[in-house]
C-alpha cells in the first residue's frame, strides 16, 4: 500500500471520528437545552427565586394571575418583593417536580412537591410557552400561571389604615375583601384615636384566607374616655334638675315640714340635709364600644355611692350608667352620661 494511500485512511478515519463526536455533542447540548428551558424546570427556577428572596427572578419565569377587580399594586414587582419579606414565603424546602403533563403544543401541568413553612404540599400548576422569547432559535422560555388569592378581613368599627405586606392600600379599594399573589400575607391595621395596632398573617397558599384584625381599645383611649366620664359625673350634673348628683350638699327648705327620702330598701330616710359621693371609681370596669358614626364610641359600667344624711347616718346602693362619647381629633369633647347610682341597696 502506497503512503498516499495511507495517509487517504487515516484523514478519512479522523474525518469520520470529528463526526462521531459532533454528533454526540449535540445530541447533548439538545438535551441539556430541552431541559433548561422546559416546563419542569421554569417551576423549579420560580420556587427556588422564591426561596432566595428573588423577586426579579420569580417575574422572570411567572404570571401572576389577578381578577379584573384586583388592584395591580399587590401584583407588581414592588408587592412581590414586599411578600417577600413575610418569612413564611421563603421558608421553602425540597422542591422537586413530580410529574410533567402536556397538554398541547403551549401548555403543560406540572405537579410538584415541597415543604412551605413546615407545611408539606403538593400542588399542580399550569405553564405556557412564551412565543414571543426564543433561545437558541428552537427553545422558548415557559411561564408559570401563579393564581391569586382572595383575603377576607374582619375589621373593627372606624378602623385604622390597612397595610399589605406593608404596602397601604389606595383610596377606593376595599380593605375587607383583598386580592394578592398566592402565598403568606402579613395584614396590619394601623392605631388610630381609638384602636392599637393590630397584625395578623394570612395564609393564602393554597386557598382564600381570612383574617381579624383585632378593635382591642387603645390604653390612652380608656384614659381619655374614663377622665371624661368621671369629669361629667363629678362637674357637670344639673342639681337643680336631679337631686342625686353627685358631691352636691341638698338641703330641706327651712318651713316646718320633715322632708325625707324614698330610697331602694329603705322606706323613708328623714333628712334635714344629704349628699351623695361616688364611693367607687365607675369607670373600673367600663365597657368601651366603637360605633359605626365616625368619632362616637358608647360606654357602660357599674357605680357604687354613699348617701350621707345630716352629716353622720350613711347608707350604701349601687347601680349602672351609660354614656355617649365624640371624639373631635384630639379629646372627648362631647360626653354625656346617664346613670343610676342608687338603684339597689348595697
């Protein structure tokens, strides 16, 4: 055999051997590609930018579903960063997909596993391929569908601001019905003149959530409300329309007559003069209600007086009283009780 005709094999044998390899190769970059940008793997990327707090991230891979209703500001990048900060949302472990289902050309489900805040779940979520993005001229980017949720918020009378995650809620939308991304929600109530703050976190993974944002009265506000109800028993009752008021000397007219007193358990209490004191403070155990009227709140409670007669002789009751307050931005300006500190005897 020649050594021209040698040399013919052996570039024939490396020609061959380069194709060989080629062939390989690409039916490895194929592979390594199909599964990059897959279904499957557009789920894992969204939980695991999730996980790590990615906001950009998770964007980049979603779409995060809302009704025609929703306010947008709880579904841009501003809100899932914010969500974000709620730690039960990237207290995310073992996520792994557990089965790929094609639907169409477009569409497939994919059913994945995890532990999401110490709760073990499965779930099943639809994923579209994004025509418009194409890697590598054959390889389309796919988008997972993450749905919404729907928060139910029990508020109190004349609440205070609504937060989400955060994020105050604009003029216009509704705090007792809030649409946001699936996932935990921390909901706060803001103190106002009558409540103290008030925070709860909503679970929404994987259903509709509900919430109560608790009406707990402010301590300031039972101060206020108590200096008020006890400076209108003390300071402003008419004595010359009721004759129990209280820290108020009634005297008998001086004409000859004995004038007395019709009193619960007593059937007459001579008396040439009387005074009642409050004997207990009626404001220890009051109950304070917050109406729906802006800035009225009701109130309740039991009182105790000492009726002391001429000076020495003393009798005890007890009773209850009610009162109506309005608050004008900065105090109880308009307090108006009635009461009946005498209706039993003690």
């Amino acid at each position: 055999m020649g050594a021209g005709l040698r040399r013919g094999l052996v570039i024939a044998l490396v020609a061959g051997l380069t194709l060989l390899v080629g062939a390989g190769g690409a039916v490895f970059a194929n592979t390594a590609l199909s599964s990059k940008y897959s279904p499957g793997q557009a789920t894992l990327d969204y939980f695991i930018a999730q996980q790590h707090a990615d906001a950009t991230g998770m964007e980049a891979v979603a779409t995060f579903l809302r009704s025609d209703a929703a306010f947008n500001g709880l579904f841009d990048h501003a809100a899932i960063t914010a969500m974000l900060r709620t730690s039960q949302n990237t207290d995310l472990k073992d996520v792994k997909v557990l089965s790929v289902q094609s639907v169409n050309a477009n569409t497939s489900k994919v059913s994945v596993a995890m532990t999401w805040a110490g709760r073990s779940r499965t779930a099943t979520y639809t994923l579209r391929r994004e025509k418009s993005q194409r890697h590598y001229l054959f390889y389309n980017t796919w988008r997972i569908d993450i749905p919404y949720t729907t928060i139910s918020v029990d508020l109190p009378n004349q609440p205070g601001p609504v937060y989400v995650d955060g994020l105050v809620l604009p003029a216009g939308v509704t705090p007792k019905r809030i649409e946001a991304i699936a996932g935990y929600h921390t909901l706060r109530m803001a103190a106002n003149a009558f409540y103290d703050q008030s925070v709860r976190v909503a679970n929404g993974v994987d259903a509709d959530a509900s919430v109560t944002l608790d009406g707990t009265i402010s301590a300031a506000t039972n101060i206020a409300a108590a200096g008020a109800i006890k400076d209108t028993l003390n300071n402003y009752c008419d004595a010359a329309k009721f004759d129990d008021c209280p820290g108020h000397t009634y005297t008998a007219p001086n004409d000859g007559y004995i004038y007395y007193l019709t009193m619960p358990g007593y059937l007459e209490i001579d008396y040439k003069s009387y005074v009642f004191t409050l004997s207990t403070d009626p404001t220890a155990d009051m109950k304070l209600v917050v109406t729906t009227e802006s800035g009225k709140m009701t109130s309740t409670g039991t009182c105790a007086t000492l009726l002391t007669v001429d000076g020495s002789r003393k009798y005890s009751f007890t009773g209850t009283w009610k009162a109506t307050l309005l608050w004008n931005g900065s105090s109880f300006a308009g307090t108006n009780v009635t009461y009946d500190c005498a209706a039993a005897k003690a």
